[in-house]
C-alpha cells in the first residue's frame, strides 16, 4: 500500500509544470572597467578600422533586484564581439545555470530579413498635398541588392517612386534585440538585491602607439606617444575603467563569433525608362540612394595644448597614462574614467621625452649574384636611420610600445614632415631604430667585378653630396665574405662602416664564396 502512495505522489510530481521564471532585466551596469589586448597577428601594420583583430577583458559591475525562484536575467548592452563561452558571473546567490547570446540586433536590414515573405504596411507621402496614403506589401526579396515588395500594382522596389516612403511593420521580432545581450538562468532563495560582476572577453578591439617626433637641428629628438584604443563594435563603454597591455600574451585560437547581420539597409533602383522622365526631386533621391555613404567625421582631437618654445613644439596633456608592471607584459592604465564610444577611436597621451640623444647613420642592402659584371650598376638612394639607446641617459629609459612613429623637423615656425617609420616593442636598454625614408644626396652603388670558378668579387661604391661628413653601413650577413677593410658586428650581422667625407665617395671591395 505504501509503495502504491509513493508511485502515486511521484508521478503527479512529474505530471506538475516546472515552476515559471522570472525575467529580470539589467539594462546598464554601474561601472565598467576594459583591459585592451593587442591583434596578436597584426605585425607592423595599422589597425583594422571596421572590425580591429585585436581583443578586450571587460568587468561590468551590476546591481539586480532578484525575485524569489528562478527567474532569467538579462544582461543589456554588453560588447557585440562578446564570447559568451568565456563570460563569468559572481555574486548570484545559487550561481548561473545556463548562458545565451543574443547577437540578432534591432536595425532596419533585420528587420526587413525578419519579415522576408511576410505582409507589411507602406506608408507614402504625397509632397504636393502632404496627404498619407498607407498600403499593404508582402517583402519578396531584400536586405542587401534591393528591397523588393509585392503590392496591388504589382512588383516595386523600395524607395524608387519618387515619394518619400518607409515600412511600417506589425510588431518587433522576439529574437532580435536593441543591444547586445546575455541572458543568464538563476535561482534565488529569497528576493533580494545584490551586487553582480560580469567579466568576458571581447573581440572587435585593438590598440596601439602612435608616436610624434620632432626632430632637431642637433639630431635631438622630441618623442610624444599616445594610446590610440579602436573600438569596432555597435556598443561604447561610458566612464569605463581603461587599460591596455603591451607585450604578446599567448592566446589560443577561440571560434570567432559571428556577427549579427549587418543592420544597415541597401536600397537599390532600376528605373524602366529614361531619368529625365522623373521629376528633379526624384532624380536626386535616386542619385543619392546610388552613391556610396560618405566617411565619417574623424574623431575629436584629444585634450592638449601644445606650447612653441623658440623652434621646437612642446606638448603639455590634460591626461596621461601610467605604465604598470604585468610580469613581463606592461600595464598602461588611464588614472581618470573615460568613454571609448562605438565605432570610434580613442587617444590618450603615454609618454613624454625631450632632447633625446639619436645618431644619424645612412644604410644600404647588399644583395649577392643579383649584379652583372658587364654592366654599369644604378645607384641606390640610401636608408636614413636614426638610432639611440633606451637609456635614462641618452633621454628615455622607458618601455616603448609598438606603433608608428610620424618624425617631424622644425622649419622656421612650421613643422614639416620627414617620415614615418614602425617601431616594435623596445624595453629599457635596447637600441631604437627609426628608418624615416631615403636620402638623395647619399647614394651606394654595387658593381659586379669579374670573378673566379670559386669566388665573386664586389666593389660598391658609396657617395655624399652633403655639406657634412656621414656614416655609412652596409650590412653584409656572409661568413665567407673576404672585405678589402675591417668589418664591424651590428647586432651579430657583420657590417662595413665607413664615415664619408662631404661631398666625398668611399668604396670597398668584397669577395664572397661560390656555392657548389
């Protein structure tokens, strides 16, 4: 008998619907803070603007009312390159149960692509009698190419009567959403509020250095660098807490998430007779719809004044950013709250150094068996480099971050530019090498001499139409080479260096060892 109650009681618990959540929804945290990691395959190039390679660790602080039982939170607003696998939640009292991404966001190409073979309204205004005539229309084709209806004249495409027009739909599609959002399952034994962190990892970020550098008539530099953060993603971080890391932590290749589709609506028309049939308004709405969208304004320059002292520029920030030790990675951590918005660019100053102590060198490239001994060598513009050692010394000794330097000389009250050059990451005691471009006044030429079975003989030939004597190196990475002067090791390569006499020439020969 008792078996039988137990049998009983189970199966009316199993017949009994599971208990009804409760949907809570956080629509902005209270703060946020975003750590910026750079594109780790970037190399020396710039930064993808439209959708930047590189990733973002963002800690969002939320409070919630939660109700007693389970209920579903919804966490609004979060990043769009959000990877919801490595997203963590701390401070629920029971935890979190599962976790869903809503990456389908609220736009005029969703919505057409969501109502694709499904009745809409269309809505023209008259613009002579500003009456409102209102229509129905079944969407056939469309968001990209064109938006195609189908409506009692027959088949039309978006946009192209002439008449200002727009959709007007039934209602909002449950699964797209204003904003990126992560939903969340909980239980709560009492209602309570509580004070949430939400941290994930972001994609669709990156960051880099961009340096400017005024170069003076005793071959002293002026460095200024900022941290310039690109945030490609539809949602900004108001006040956030911004850092970003130097260095190339490992990271292993995570399956990138898709982005929704494009919220952006392509209008497209295929007028059936000649344009000068359509009124003068309707060509230029037509017109405008063809053309491509123009850019968007460049950010805001950042806060600074830039103060001239006598023929050199000096940069004074509002703000500047404080580096930080990470192990062997470098913190740089903005000391105020500062909003990277969406889709934008953001620079805050890094560093400041004046008069820092450069040599002036001029570089050739030695390529073997690419010269003809019969034949009259061309020659070749020189490299320009600027080195200096990263040392308190010589006017730095600090860490550098990668970036790209723009190397500017003072003439008269006007700043002109000489160059731009990539600089990699460089701690404290490297050597720095700037290569802002090519000299026409110093100039190297290899000739091909005539040679033996064993060996191929060289002279190059370097010349200075300067008013000042210059160094001269060419790199010559062959343990074999036999030179007609002593070589010296730059950076374990051995190098010919030789100063150059103004308005002078110098010449080496140089033998290498066939292959067999």
């Amino acid at each position: 008998m008792l078996a039988r109650i137990a049998f009983v009681l189970a199966a009316l618990l199993v017949a009994l619907p599971a208990p009804a959540q409760t949907l809570v929804v956080s629509n902005k945290p209270d703060s946020v803070a975003v750590t910026v990691y750079r594109d780790p395959n970037r190399g020396e190039g710039a930064i993808r603007r439209s959708w930047p390679g590189g990733y973002a660790l963002v800690t969002e602080t939320r409070t919630l009312q939660l109700p007693a039982g389970a209920s579903v939170i919804r966490f609004v607003g979060v990043s769009e390159g959000m990877m919801p696998e490595t997203a963590i939640v701390t401070g629920l009292p029971r935890g979190v149960g599962e976790k869903n991404r809503d990456a389908r966001l609220l736009g005029p190409a969703t919505l057409v692509n969501a109502y694709l073979k499904r009745r809409v309204t269309v809505r023209r205004t008259d613009r002579a009698t500003g009456k409102v005539t209102e229509s129905d229309a079944v969407i056939q084709a469309g968001p990209t190419g064109g938006v195609l209806l189908t409506t009692d004249e027959g088949v039309e495409a978006l946009g192209c009567s002439g008449l200002p027009e727009k959709l007007v739909y039934p209602g909002v599609p449950a699964d797209l959403a204003a904003k990126p959002t992560l939903s969340v399952t909980t239980d709560s034994p009492r209602a309570q509020n509580v004070t949430v962190q939400l941290s994930y990892l972001a994609q669709g970020l990156d960051w880099s250095a961009n340096y400017v550098a005024q170069l003076g008539a005793d071959d002293t530099l002026d460095l200024f660098g900022w941290m310039t953060v690109v945030n490609g993603g539809s949602q900004g971080f108001a006040n956030a807490r911004t850092s970003a890391v130097a260095g190339q932590p490992n990271k292993e290749q995570a399956a990138r998430l898709p982005r929704g589709r494009s919220t952006a609506l392509s209008l497209q028309c295929w007028p059936m007779g000649r344009t000068s049939d359509a009124p003068p308004v309707a060509r230029g709405e037509i017109r405008q719809m063809l053309e491509p969208a123009p850019p968007p304004p460049p950010p805001p320059a950042p806060s600074m004044e830039i103060i001239v002292t006598g023929s050199r520029m000096a940069f004074a920030p509002v703000m500047m950013a404080e580096q930080e030790d990470l192990g062997d990675l470098k913190l740089y951590r903005v000391p105020e709250p500062v909003s990277v918005a969406a889709n934008a660019t953001k620079q805050i100053a890094l560093l400041h150094r004046e008069r820092v102590q450069m040599a002036r060198f001029y570089a050739g490239t030695f390529r073997p068996f690419a010269y003809d001994p019969g034949r009259d060598a061309e020659s070749e513009p020189a490299a320009i480099l600027l080195r200096a050692e990263n040392r308190a010394s010589a006017g730095l000794g600090l860490p550098l971050p990668a970036g790209s330097v723009a190397l500017f000389a003072a003439r008269g009250e006007q700043p002109v530019l000489l160059g731009e050059s990539a600089l990699q990451d460089r701690a404290i005691g490297d050597e720095i090498e700037l290569r802002p471009g090519d000299s026409s006044e110093v100039r190297y030429a290899v000739l091909g001499k005539p040679g033996s079975k064993r060996r191929t003989s060289y002279r190059v030939e370097v010349t200075n139409a300067l008013a000042a004597p210059v160094t001269f190196e060419l790199p010559i990475p062959y343990r074999d080479a036999k030179a007609g002067a002593p070589l010296v090791s730059h950076k374990g390569v051995p190098t010919w260096r030789v100063t150059v006499p103004a308005n002078g020439s110098a010449s080496l020969d140089l033998t290498l060892k066939r292959a067999r």
